[in-house]
C-alpha cells in the first residue's frame, strides 16, 4: 500500500537558501569529481521530501559519498528518476513549462548542445514567471537568487515536482 508523500516547498529552498554557498557536512562535495549541482539539487528535494528510494542502482538515495544511487549526483539519472511513471518510494516529477515553475522545481541546462550538464533549484518565481523573475541556487558555480536570464544555454528543461509515495 502507497501513501502520498506533500511536498515542503518552503522547506527545499529554506535548504537551497541555507547551504548555496556552503556545504553540509552529512553530504560528500562532489566538486572536484564532476560537480555537486545535482547532489546539491537531491540534499534540497530530501530536505522537502524526507523520503528516499532504496533500490539498488534505479533508486535515488544517499547514504555515503560511494554509497548512493545515480539519480542523487548525475544530471540525466535524476531527471529520468524524477519523471519515471511507476509507483515507487520517494519523488516524482513531470517536465512543465517555464510559466508553470514554482519555488522548489528544478531547471536542468544544455549548455552547448551537447546534452544537460547542471541542475539548479527554483528558489523563487515571478507570478508570470520569465527567464529574468525566475531565481535559483545551485552548486559547481555556487549561485543564490541567480535569475535564469543570467545562464547561457542551448536547451533548458524544467521539473516541477508534484510529491512523492512511501510504503504505508
């Protein structure tokens, strides 16, 4: 039996807020071995979820820095994680638009065409939001309140997450 897991919005980007230019020490920095941005993104969406999926390899947990799943630290393994269909332990997703982003989604960027290499945060959105209202936090470049219109990219995707499912 499934129970549905609320999303805390205000408790993902308290968390982004708190740790933008900082590290958790409970968290291993991947910054020297590939960048911490989607470590960074899974420490903010834990902090809001509190639930993680233990399945070996296609989960998405964090124990220690050589026991995690790839969906916790790789950019394409936490975006087909979040947005896989099955019922399953942890958070799910789905790829909006721009103008449906919220405080606590994710935007991932293709910076040259070449495939989606950094995820950020949404730590704030406009009412209408715009490449210029929409604000994130990230890791590798340690930003906060960094306006979308300030990155250069070829391709940009947006996840809004819409909860998650525990066993009840």
């Amino acid at each position: 039996m499934w129970e549905a897991v609320p999303y805390d919005r205000r408790a993902a980007v308290r968390y982004a807020h708190r740790w933008a230019f900082g590290r958790n020490p409970a968290y291993y920095d991947y910054e020297e071995v590939g960048g911490d941005c989607t470590s960074f993104a899974s420490q903010c969406l834990y902090a809001g979820i509190g639930v993680m999926d233990y399945t070996p390899d296609y989960g998405w947990y964090y124990l220690d820095a050589n026991n995690k799943a790839p969906a916790w630290s790789g950019v394409e393994f936490f975006y087909r994680y979040l947005t896989q269909t099955q019922v399953r332990p942890g958070p799910y997703a789905v790829e909006t638009s721009l103008d449906l982003l919220l405080p606590g989604d994710f935007v991932q960027f293709n910076p040259r065409g070449e495939g989606f290499t950094h995820t950020a945060i949404v730590v704030q959105a406009g009412a209408q939001p715009t490449l210029r209202n929409t604000l994130v936090a990230a890791h590798s470049y340690d930003v906060d309140r960094k306006p979308l219109s300030n990155y250069s990219f070829r391709a940009v995707r947006y996840l809004h997450i819409l909860g998650g499912w525990r066993e009840g």
